[in-house]
C-alpha cells in the first residue's frame, strides 16, 4: 500500500501538527543516512574473516545470503562454530558502538515510533531509503536494524507481512485495528475510498479509547502491515480476496476498468486499458476480452465489438428486444423521435438500424399517426 501524506493544513489537529514536525526532522536526517558507507566502517574493525562471515549470512556488499551451512563448509567450520562468531561479532558491534552507530539507530528509532512503533519491513525500506531501490543499501538497513536492542523481528504470518517494531509494543493493539478495518470493509461489502474507511475507523470504540496515538499516519501504517487488506490501482481500498482489489481474470478486470472509465467503451480499448493498469504480470490480448464479455453477463454488447456493464441499466438482445423494453418502461406508446433516442441511450446503432426494427409490423404497430407501440398478439377463438 502506498502512503499519501497530502492532508489540507486547515483540517489537521494539534497531534497531527505535531506528527508533521517530527516527520519533517526525520526527512531530513534521512536524506543524509548512508547504510552501506555506516556498515563498511562497522566492519572493518572486525577481523578479516569475522567480516566475511557476517558479510555472508547478511548479503552484504552484494553478496548472496548464506546459510550457516553453507558458510561452514568454506572455512571448514561446524555451522554451530558458525553461528557463534556471526553471535560474538554482533555483541562486539553492539559493546562499545561508535556515534554514527547509535545516531543511526536513533533515526530508524524515531522513524519507527513516529509511524506506531511498528512498520512492515518493506515499508520501512521505502521510507528509510526515501523510495531509492537499492539493494545494497536495503541489506545494509536490515544488518543495521539487527544491531539496535531497542528492535525486535516480527515474521511474516499468514496475516501480517515481516515487521519490525519498538521492544514493548503491544502487538494486540495491531490486531484490534486492523479487525476494526476489517469489520468496516465486511459491513460495506465493497471497495471504499481510504478517507471512507478512515473516518468509519473514527466513529468507532476503539479510535475513541486510542485517539491520541492514532493519526492519519499511523492508520495508513498499519493497513500497510495487515494482508488481508489491499489498495487496488484506483486507490479503492477492500478485502484482498474481493474481485474488485484482486481481479482473478479478465473478466474482473474489464469490470474494473470499464467502471472506472464511465462510459461504453470498444474491447480493444478495454483491452489496453487493462494492460495500462498493470493488475499482474499477464498481458490482456483483444481477442480473449472479447471472448470472455460476450459471455459475461455483467457486460452488454451495445455496439459493434462495444461493451456496456449490465448495471448501468442496459439490456442483452437484438435492437427490436430494446425497443419493447423501453414501450414496457413507458406503458404507453411513442413517438418514432423518442423510440430513436431512448435506443440511443442503451445501443450505439445507426439510427436507420433502429428503423429497420421498428418497421417490423410483427412487433410494432402504429398507434395515431405518429406513435408506436407493441403489436397485440390476436386472440384465437
């Protein structure tokens, strides 16, 4: 999930102030961190094959991450021995840290609380490196957070991404807020904005009971945090398994597309507009788009290779179908002008299309002089 920090200054609390100051300080002592250049010094004050041990099993200075076996059998070790210098090593790190050290920490400290004592370890690579994809750097971080006793690891699970929060943060506290979001998502039974869900989340209990130590901020922290929980590419936000967060197959995605786009649209264009929003790694070809609307029943082809979604009130069928729709809707006959129109409204056709249909007198029949309506079936005796 991406973090928006674009708020109106006129709506923003005293604590949101607040949490602004801090976050610009932050931002500009990030701008100066150098992991890589900060951990090369670290390691240069161990012996030569201490550094290459710890080298390894962090994948630092581009190199691979390596297990403790692996590691062993370079240096003819006991991956046990192994283990024991990567131990002594980092304690000596830790023993007598240089200033750069513990001003390093102190930055990943503040960063850390300032977004709830708790982010996702790639969010918290984002933030730290200021978007910059490097992996070096990204290792460098990760070895750096190993260092600070004031950390701990929280793993992956099949409902968190891997963390890394301040020692003493209650990790009840994570998931009662992120069930709040859930039970908010559930009750709507669809995507909403993010500002929706924020200001649902603070009508609740528990945003009363935590309101001081919830921002704008931290919400959108720990929504990055939860799996369960995804932003689709209109910046909706709803449950991962939803078909409008993540579409399974191009049927869902013309649907998303086509919703966004407002308006009927041509299958090639559904087709790129698919591809331009880039859901996955597959590539949409116009062909299998067309295929799987013409089947789908919340699409209805309303022109020449031109698709509609059913929920905005068109109809399958032929052009004569449309017309005793609308006289249905009506209850009374029309005009040939307003048949013409209404059809246009559900059908890109050709006006003479639209003639040609009703001119067939074993559906229609004139009604007055200028007025249509449906042919009354003859009674039999």
């Amino acid at each position: 999930m991406n973090e928006n920090n674009t708020k109106n200054p006129a709506n923003l609390s005293s604590s949101n102030i607040l949490d602004q100051i801090m976050g610009s300080q932050t931002q500009s002592s990030l701008s100066d961190f150098q992991p890589v250049s900060l951990v090369n010094e670290l390691l240069a004050t161990l012996k030569e094959r201490d550094r290459e041990i710890l080298a390894r099993r962090f994948g630092l200075g581009g190199s691979e991450i390596e297990t403790l076996e692996s590691i062993g059998k370079k240096y003819t070790l006991t991956r046990e021995r192994i283990r024991q210098i990567e131990k002594d090593s980092l304690a000596f790190l830790k023993k007598e840290p240089s200033i750069q050290l513990v001003d390093a920490l102190q930055l990943i400290f503040d960063t850390i609380v300032e977004h709830g004592n708790i982010m996702s370890e790639e969010f918290l690579m984002q933030t730290i490196l200021l978007n910059k994809p490097d992996a070096n750097e990204a290792q460098a971080l990760k070895f750096l957070l190993n260092l600070g006793e004031q950390f701990r690891n929280l793993k992956e699970t099949a409902e968190y991404y891997e963390s890394w929060h301040i020692v003493g943060f209650d990790l009840n506290k994570l998931q009662q807020a992120i069930g709040e979001f859930i039970n908010i998502l559930k009750k709507s039974d669809h995507v909403i904005s993010q500002d929706a869900l924020y200001n649902e989340f603070k009508q609740t209990e528990f945003f009363t009971k935590h309101e001081m130590e919830f921002s704008d901020r931290v919400l959108r922290n720990y929504l990055n945090i939860a799996k369960s929980i995804q932003i689709n590419p209109f910046e909706e936000i709803g449950l991962k398994h939803w078909s409008e967060v993540t579409p399974r197959d191009v049927g869902d995605k013309a649907y998303l597309v086509l919703k966004h786009h407002g308006k009927p649209e041509h299958y090639s264009i559904i087709t790129k507009m698919i591809n331009d929003n880039k859901f996955d790694d597959r590539t949409a070809y116009q062909e299998t788009v067309h295929n799987e609307l013409i089947k789908d029943n919340r699409f209805v082809l309303v022109g020449r290779g031109i698709y509609a979604l059913s929920a905005w009130g068109y109809k399958k069928g032929v052009v004569a179908d449309v017309i005793k729709e609308i006289l249905k809707s009506f209850g009374r006959p029309l005009s040939r002008d307003e048949i013409i129109n209404e059809v246009l409204k559900k059908r890109q056709v050709k006006r003479n299309t639209i003639l040609v249909g009703l001119s067939n007198r074993k559906n229609f029949q004139k009604v007055g002089k200028d007025k249509y309506g449906p042919t009354e079936e003859k009674q039999t005796s």
